[in-house]
C-alpha cells in the first residue's frame, strides 16, 4: 500500500516531467506543481476561515477548477512556461480576493504578502527579465487594495482580534519561510555553478592564472626565464586508431592523460596541452621551481612508467617518445570563447624538436637540460640535429630506467 502511494505521489507530482530534463529544471517543475496543488487548498479552506461570507464561496468555488484545469493543460502540453504564467497570476491574484473577503488589509493580517510569492516563483521559472514584469504587476495590484481598503472596511466588518492575530502569524510566517526556501536554493545553485565554473577553468588554465582572470586582468603575457617543457608523443598510435574501436580509443586516451595530469602534478609541473596523442607539460612557469629539469624527467620517467601499465591490458605496439628543453618562454593567455594558457619561445620549438627527433620509449634531452641535470643521471650522447632558428643541436638520451 505504502508503495502505491509512493508511485501515485511520485507521478501527481512529476507531471511535467520530460526525460530530456536535467536535475535543476526537474526540481523546478515539480515545485511548480506542488504550489499548483496548494493553491487550491488554500482555496478550499477560505469559507471555513472567512465564517462562510459569501465572497468566500465564490473563491473556493472558482480557483481550484482554475488551478486543476492548468495542471491538467500542464500534463498534456508540457508547456510549462505557460502553465508557470498562470499559475504566477493565480497567486497574485488569490491573495487579493482574500484580503477583500476578510474585510481589506487590515482585516486579512497582512494576507496580500502571500502574493510576493508569485515574483519571485517568477525569477525561477521565467528568468530574471520577465519576473521584473511581474514584480511591477504585483505592486500595481497592492496600490489599488490600498485605494479600495476604505470601502471594503465599511461593506465587510473585520474578523475578531484573536482570529487576526492567528492570520498575521500565518501571513509572515508561511510567505517568509517560502521566501528563505526559494532564496536558498536560489543560492545554492549559484554556488554550485560557480564553484563547477572555477573547476572547468583551474583544469583549462593553470590556478594562478584562472585567479587574475577573475581578478579582471584583460591580457595575461609573462617571461618566464627558468622553465623546463616537456613534449610527448605515442608513436604507433595512428595506425592503432585506424583499426581500433574509436570508443576504445578515447577511452585509453582519457585515462593514459589522466594518469599524466596526476604524475604532473606530483611532480609539480603544469599541463598545457593536448592535441591528438601528443602531451604537453612546463616546470617552472607560470609558478617558480628550483628543479625544473629535474621535475620534468621524473615526470617523464613516470608517463614512460603509465603507459607501461596501461599497455599491458591493450594489444597494441604503442611507444612514448619524450623530448625536454630548458631555459626562458613567454608565456600568456590566449582566446575568449576557449581559454588557453600556452608557451612560445625558443625553449618551446627545442623540446618539440628533441621529441620529435627521439627515440621510442626513450626521454630525450637538449644542452640546456643536460648541463642543469648534471651528474644525477647517465646520459647517452647522440648526433647533432638541426633546430628550426637555432642550429645545430647536440642531444641526449637519459639512460637511467623509470
């Protein structure tokens, strides 16, 4: 039985549900059909309230048919902006024919505040431009109750002290505390934006950057004279695309890049980029590091390491080749609709250039990285290749394993 009534409940007020909903605009349409059921009850219990005075009757007998009736409409059209406008108009309506059937404002307690409701349901349902419209309305309709309050008072005598002392308290009460509910889910949502908000763009842009663009700053450009950049490639894995599932594909890419993303930020490096199968990193920019260089080859002995593992689970012949330069970049923030935070300079092209020209599962280094490495790891010295704008370069494998 209790089950029953679930499911009935569940569906009286999930009526205009779609499946095409999302969780914020499902809430809101239930809540908009709930206050469609309560206005109806109020309805129905103003004779008993009002001592059966005739204007009473009438109330009772006309809104609830009005509010079915738009439920109804609701169910069937899942046109719930309409439905949201009657039901606005219905709750700044209702309160007005209240006040008037207990003898004006004086003798309601306060009941036309019930009718701010509809306003701010307003900036919920139909956005905060259209609710202006009806705060407007709702202002013009209190003006008018304070020009008829004097001839209401003398048609309609007013109800006793202690049943207007019993509508004040639910006059303030119940508006206010629907008033702090909608607020507070108001803000709630808001908070939860945000803070998804700040989350998608910490993981698009360094922190410290996604910071002064809050801030304001218009255009973000810095030098950075001691960075190391870290460029990756799988090789392979052209070919394994072509003749692979490509929901497989993407999966191994998201979670070989994300097992990168976590190894960067062990060793305190920050992503810049990824395009197709290539991973690129920097130590040292836009935050200082003593150890860049060596940061950026424990975070390439570390990828090196994932992709090991990951390759275990997977029939296919995929390397990693890994180049790293270090020395000076300019780094800045470029885009409006997508933000980037990325690298140029000299640095820059030689990493990508000691990538490119590496070997297969194997981290390859310029001068710059080796002279700062020192003695804390064997390299093996290979041939000079030609770096687009700066020459000759001698390169170095780093021989220690992951």
């Amino acid at each position: 039985m209790a089950g029953l009534l679930k499911v009935l409940v569940q569906r009286l007020i999930g009526l205009a549900d779609e499946p095409t909903d999302d969780d914020d605009l499902r809430l809101r349409k239930r809540v908009g059909v709930v206050a469609g059921y309560a206005i109806a009850l109020s309805a129905l219990q103003l004779p008993v309230i009002a001592q059966g005075l005739p204007l009473s009757w009438v109330i009772a007998l006309t809104m609830p048919p009005l509010s079915a009736i738009n439920l109804v409409v609701l169910a069937r059209t899942k046109r719930f902006d309409r439905y949201a406008v009657v039901l606005i108009l219905l709750v700044t309506i209702l309160p007005v024919f209240v006040s008037v059937a207990l003898g004006g404002l004086e003798g309601s307690a306060g009941g036309f505040v019930f009718a701010f409701v509809g306003p701010l349901f307003a900036i919920l349902t139909l956005g905060p431009r259209r609710a202006t419209a009806w705060l407007l309305l709702y202002l013009a309709v209190l003006v008018g109750l304070i020009l008829v309050d004097p001839i209401v008072r003398e048609a309609i005598a007013a109800q006793p002290y202690q049943r207007r002392l019993f509508y004040w308290l639910a006059n303030l009460s119940v508006p206010l505390v629907i008033i702090f509910f909608l607020l507070r889910y108001s803000e709630t949502r808001r908070r939860a934006a945000q803070a998804r908000a700040d989350e998608l763009l910490a993981n698009a842009i360094p922190i410290s950057i996604a910071a002064r663009l809050k801030r304001g700053e218009q255009r973000i450009a810095e030098a950075y004279p001691e960075t190391t950049v870290l460029f990756s490639d799988l090789v392979g894995f052209t070919p394994w695309a072509q003749r692979t599932d490509p929901a497989q594909v993407v999966g191994f890419l998201d979670s070989l890049f994300t097992r990168f993303d976590g190894l960067a930020a062990e060793a305190g490096l920050e992503k810049i980029k990824t395009i197709g199968d290539s991973y690129m990193a920097v130590a040292g920019a836009p935050e200082p590091m003593d150890d860049h260089a060596a940061a950026a080859v424990r975070l390439a002995q570390g990828m090196l390491a994932a992709l090991a593992d990951a390759r275990a689970d997977l029939d296919a012949p995929l390397e990693l080749r890994i180049g790293l330069a270090s020395g000076p970049v300019v780094g800045g923030v470029i885009g409006q609709r997508r933000i980037l935070f990325d690298l140029w300079g000299g640095t820059v092209n030689t990493a990508s250039r000691m990538e490119s020209s590496g070997v297969p599962g194997r981290i390859q280094v310029a001068p710059s990285t080796r002279e700062l490495l020192g003695d804390t790891l064997r390299f093996e010295e290979r041939e000079a290749v030609e770096v687009k704008g700066l020459g000759r370069m001698t390169r170095y494998l780093v021989v220690d394993a992951p």
